[in-house]
C-alpha cells in the first residue's frame, strides 16, 4: 500500500514545482498546497507516516512511479534513464540567455518524434512541457511564430490532450500574461499574503517602468571579458527581461593608453558567447564633442577649474580636505588653461580639470574630482585628434543621461562615488538616472584586475587572454565550461549586495551535471610504464566491435572498438593486481592474470593470463580500461592545470607577486582509441576513469598528439607537483 501524500510544500517566495503539480494533476494524485516553508528550501513531499522527499525532480519521478498512467516513467529501464536525461536538462530553461538555444535543441530533437521519450508521454513531456508554459509570454511569442515549428506542435499537442487540467494548473500557478514571472498569486491571495512571489534574484529596480527600461553593459576595452564582467552583462540582461526593456553595450573607451580594437573585438566576441541581447553598441567617444562642450559650459558656470597642482599634492590635498590655490582662479584664466590642455601644449600637460564640488564633504570622492586629464597617446578608433580625455567620474553620469539609461548596475564598490554620479548630474543640468548596485564576485585563488591579468600575458605565463588558466569567459570555456553552467552559477546569486567569495568548485560542479549525461566515453593509457597484457587464448586475429560512446545518451553516436590478443594497461593498473586475480577489462569482459613479469629495478615489464569471459563483473574488484596493441592508436597530451596564485583571497595592499604559483600547468603523455582522430577542438569526453577533458588540439597528423584540456568536476583537487 502506498503512503498517502499529506502536502507537497514550496516557499510563497519562489516559483512553484509546476511539473509535480501538473504530473499530479493529470495522474490524478490530491495534493494539498502548503506555501510555509522558508526562502530558498527545496520542494517538500511530506507523508502520512512523517516521512519527507525533497526536490522538484525527486518529487515528479515519485508521481510517475505511484501514478498509473501507462509509462509515465517509461516502459523500461533505458527509457527511464533517458527520462532521467530530459529532467536534468529541463532547468535550461530557466536560465535566460539559455532559453531560446534550449527551444531550438528541443525543436530539432522532435522532428520527427511525437514524444520526448519512446512512444509514450511521460514525465519527460511533463518536464520540458511546464518550463516552457512557466515562462509565460517569452514562450507564448514563439509559439505563435514560426521559429519552432516542431516545438509548438508537440507542446500545442499536448495542451489539446490535456487541455482542462493543464488550463486549470497554469490559471492558479503561472503569472499573468506578459509577466513572463511564475506566480502563485492565487495561492497567496487564499492565504492572504501580499507580496508577489520572487525568486532569489528577483529583486525591483526602483521606480521601474514596464517597457520603458532601458540599461547599458559598458565594459572598458582594456582586456577580455572575465567572470566578474559576467555577472554584470548577465544581471543587465536579465533585468531587461524582467521590465521588457532593452540593453545597449557602450565601450567605456576614455583611457587610450590601456584600450585596443582586439580588446573590442573580443569584448564583442564574448558577449554574444554569454547570449546578452542588445539594442545597439555605442562608445563613450562618440560622445567626446559634447563633453567637451559641456566641460566648458561647466567652467563658464564656476563648476568647475582648471588645476596644475602635482598629481601627488592633489591626492594629499583632497585627502586632507585642503582647497587647491587653483580652486578661485577666474573664468577667464581657467578657459585659458582649459585651451592649452586642449592643444596638448607643454603648459596644457601640467593641468587637469576639476570639478568645483565640495572640499569639506565627509565623502571623499566630492571633494572636487579630476574631470579631464591630458593624454597624448594616439585613441585607438579616433587617433590623434584628441589630447585630452575624460575620466570615468565624468563621463559616465554624462553618457548614460544623454543616451536614455534609467537604470545603471553598478557593483557594490562604487557605493561611496553614487552622491558623486548624481550630483556630477546635478550640475551639468540632467535629469537622475537611478543606480542600482549588486555585489562585485569574487573567486577564491583568482586575479580579477585587468592590470594584472596584463601582468601575465605580457610577462609570457600564460598563453594568451583565452588561457584555460585565466579567469576570461574565453579561458575558463577553454578549460570546458559551458556557457550554460556559467549563466546558472552567475544568476543563482542574483543581484544580492551581500560581498561574497565564490568557490570555482560549485561552478564546476554544475557544469559537470550539464556534461555528464551527453558526453561521449573514450579511453586512454598513460604513456610512461605502460605495461601490455598477452592473452593466451585471446582472438587470433584483431575484430572490431561497433558499441556506443555514451550507453545512456544515444546522441552521442558510436565508436568502433578493436579486440586482440595483446593489450595495453595503465602501469597503475599493472601494479594492483596480483597473480591468479581474476580482472574485469571493461566494454570486453573477465581475465586471469597468470603471471607478472618485472625488471631488475621491479618494474612490471608485462603480464600474461587468459580470457575468462564466463566470470562474473560483479565480483571482480578491479574494472580496468585498455587499449589495443594496433599502430591505429592516437598520441595524446592530457594538460592539468592549477591557479596562477597560492592564495585564496588577497589581502588590501597585499602583493599578487609574492604568492605566485610556480607550477600552474601539467603535461601527461598518453595514448588514446583511435576513435580520437575524429575529434573536433572544443568537443567534451570523458576518459573512463581519467575524468573529463575538453579537445584543444584535434589530430592533425600521427606524430603530432591531440591536446585535451582536464576539466574540474567540483571536486578539490591537490596542486600540481
């Protein structure tokens, strides 16, 4: 008999589990709402007995064994495996930049299918089914278009099948049309709460209006775009999507001396890898004319002074609160200045402009910052001919007035130069553009500062900018992350103002659940000791066999594997076994390993035994992978790698040079199937028990070895020795 379910509970401040309340609704199942739970805890089935399960998945995989339907949880053990499969990749979905990649994968596999798994609907449908309907009018657009025909028709199949109860669950459970937020307002309006449901990064931004947001991503083009930078775009992007509104991406390009078209390229490049979607890319030096203009409109109004006190002094000066000798000069004598600046002369050098704010202000960064400073250095889209360029305290509250921004994200450590912004605003007569802050991500072990990335890349430690060592969207998706797994990570922080130090391990982690179900399975032996087995009553001559590369994902194609008598083993292996043991050679079968043979320094040098097909895997201890003794096997060098610095967090004022990694990148020489000639750079695999590894050099030629990347799988690993 089975217990009966007494509540299915969910936080009033999160989405509802929709795929269990529709799986529960179609099968039948009375399931009593409970919204008591606290922010952030799993959906909760709770028992008549006491007894708990927790987790959206859990929970849906627990309907589809007790409801009965026919094959709700497949038809046998490999369907529901492969059901297993779509419930992993169901929260895709979720993540924003991720959505229409996700439809478009979804549509394809269903071309010529009527279901998700074999020829029944099953929780599988259920899965993708509610994702797709708790979206809202994301997914309601697409429907009615033509994008994803195969899309609609499975999705409009199935509302048709089950139109009431799966009209019913969506009127109590998904927001309003257009919302594009799932909701519980029902619910809640039964239970007489008042706030609107939120996920933990749903967070308002003040006195936004729905369709009239308009944000900007404006990274500087003085290197590639990190992880830190990442959050950002994403965060712009999914606010945008919250309010209808739009993203512009402005190159905040005043500082000639760091910036590069690469670097804007690149930029670029990345964005478009993270899946931000823009309205425009503008520059802030389309907008030097203006600035200038209103630079002097500044000074005609006494707002602000030309100054030639040395850079040192000033810093001492604003610190102390001490007014500069510059600071009363007369309008006249500071236009004067203000020309010579412009002309780059040898007088316009020694000056800058300031802004006339306050020098008494508790909040230093009033006390009249630097507006314009001279620089000679050549622009990299405008050249020469300019030799003054704007600060950042000048150029952004300007530039994200002039071009419509309501809302600029900052991170947190702007916080003390938000009255700055704002009053800098004031003074050049433009309306207020509201500012809203999240908190900086910080990685343990990493260098988020441009100039010290630089550092490396310059200093020749690293490769490049797309280093798999660095911290670039570019570098860490060369090590084998997923852009998928970066966009999970980034928004299940959200916009959170809370200063945080990420663990790498939890990004790893999530990608390695978005790689496991999908990625092909091939093998390889290490090169150094590697030791042959001779089978004495192995096959005479070699066979193949074709068998796939993935035995749970069929997506993942076939591989042909060559049988003979003479095998290779890693000298790991070679040295665990012992005489008369009997052995389990995966994807083949039970051996005896007769003898063992070893050098003068007791070396294993080669092992001899027999096949013993026949044998039980389940009572063998060791499951040994091997290779073939064929000259069709493929060079490999398999490349670990480590941080580039020996310290979690750095501490203020503390030198990155001084806990610098000596060792940061490991080669191994080994030798792998030959199914890996036909890999493609970038392909994920996973040696059977190596790991997992991201193809960086594909096969050119036999004596040039395939480069594959080692990628992290959430677990701590020692450093490189």
């Amino acid at each position: 008999m089975e217990m009966e379910i007494r509540t299915l509970s969910f936080p009033a401040d999160s989405p509802p589990p929709l795929p269990v309340i529709v799986a529960a609704k179609l099968a039948g199942l009375a399931l009593p709402i409970d919204t008591s739970l606290p922010s952030n805890s799993a959906p909760t089935l709770l028992f008549s007995n006491g007894l708990k399960l927790h987790g959206t998945y859990v929970l849906l995989r627990y309907i589809a064994r007790v409801a009965s339907l026919p094959n709700f949880y497949g038809q046998n053990a490999y369907e529901s495996c492969q059901i297993d499969e779509w419930l992993e990749y169901a929260p895709v979905f979720s993540l924003g930049p991720a959505f229409e990649n996700a439809c478009k994968y979804v549509d394809a596999f269903l071309q010529s299918r009527t279901f998700l798994v074999g020829y029944c609907f099953s929780i599988a449908d259920v899965a993708i089914w509610s994702a797709l309907a708790g979206s809202g009018q994301r997914w309601e657009s697409l429907r009615k278009s033509t994008k994803y025909q195969n899309l609609a028709r499975w999705f409009n199949s199935i509302l048709a099948e089950y139109n009431d109860a799966l009209n019913e669950v969506t009127a109590l459970y998904v927001g309003k049309r257009g919302s594009g937020k799932p909701i519980a307002s029902k619910l809640k309006e039964q239970q007489g709460a008042s706030n609107q449901s939120k996920s933990s990064y749903e967070i308002d931004l003040p006195e936004a209006e729905v369709g009239k947001v308009r944000l900007r991503f404006a990274p500087e083009p003085s290197g590639y775009l990190h992880i830190g930078h990442a959050k950002a775009a994403l965060l712009n992007q999914y606010f945008a999507q919250q309010y209808q509104g739009v993203v512009i991406v402005r190159f905040d390009d005043t500082n000639p001396a760091k910036e590069s078209n690469e670097f804007v390229e690149n930029l670029l490049k990345d964005i478009e890898t993270l899946g931000i979607k823009y309205v425009a890319v503008t520059y802030t030096s389309d907008y030097f004319p203006q600035m200038m203009e209103m630079a002097e409109n500044l000074i005609r109004q006494g707002k602000a002074y030309v100054d030639d006190t040395p850079r040192e002094q000033m810093q001492k000066e604003r610190m102390d609160g001490i007014e500069s000798r510059c600071r009363n000069n007369s309008v006249e004598e500071n236009l004067k200045l203000w020309k010579e600046m412009i002309a780059g002369s040898e007088r316009g050098l020694q000056c800058c402009l300031r802004g006339k704010l306050d020098m008494q202000d508790p909040n230093k960064s009033l006390r009249d910052p630097v507006y314009y400073r001279c620089n000679p250095i050549p622009h990299h889209r405008i050249g020469s001919k300019y030799k003054i360029y704007p600060t950042y305290d000048f150029a952004c509250p300007f530039v994200d007035a002039i071009e419509g921004i309501t809302h600029a994200l900052r991170s947190s450590e702007y916080h003390d130069r938000n009255a700055q912004y704002h009053r800098i605003q004031m003074d050049m007569g433009l309306r207020k553009v509201h500012l809203y802050e999240f908190s900086r991500l910080n990685m343990v072990y990493t260098l988020l500062s441009k100039r010290k990335l630089l550092w490396f890349v310059e200093k020749g430690k690293v490769d490049g900018w797309d280093d798999a060592r660095f911290p670039t969207v570019q570098g860490i998706i060369r090590r084998g992350l997923k852009v998928e797994a970066l966009i999970q990570f980034i928004l299940e922080q959200g916009a959170s103002k809370n200063l945080n130090l990420m663990e790498w391990d939890k990004l790893w982690t999530i990608n390695k659940k978005i790689i496991d179900p999908v990625c092909p399975r091939h093998t390889a032996v290490i090169e150094e000791g590697r030791v042959l087995i001779t089978l004495t009553n192995g096959p005479e001559e070699p066979f193949a066999r074709i068998i796939p590369r993935h035995k749970k994902y069929e997506g993942a194609g076939d591989k042909c594997t060559t049988f003979t008598r003479r095998i290779w083993i890693d000298k790991a292996d070679a040295e665990s076994i012992s005489v008369d043991e009997e052995i389990t050679l995966m994807d083949w079968g039970n051996a005896i390993v007769k003898q063992i043979e070893k050098d003068h320094d007791g070396n294993i040098t080669q092992l001899s035994g027999v096949l013993h097909l026949e044998g039980s895997v389940k009572t063998t201890k060791l499951k040994l992978t091997w290779l073939p003794e064929t000259s069709e096997l493929v060079n490999l060098t398999l490349v670990d790698f480590d941080y580039l610095i020996t310290k979690k967090k750095l501490e203020e004022g503390e030198d990155f040079l001084d806990v610098l990694n000596p060792c940061t990148k490991r080669e191994t020489a080994a030798i792998g199937d030959s199914n890996m000639r036909n890999l493609q750079r970038g392909e994920v695999l996973q040696l059977e028990r190596k790991g997992y590894f991201r193809c960086d050099v594909p096969f050119i030629r036999p004596s040039k070895p395939v480069v594959l990347y080692a990628i992290p799988d959430g677990r701590q690993q020692t450093s490189l020795k």
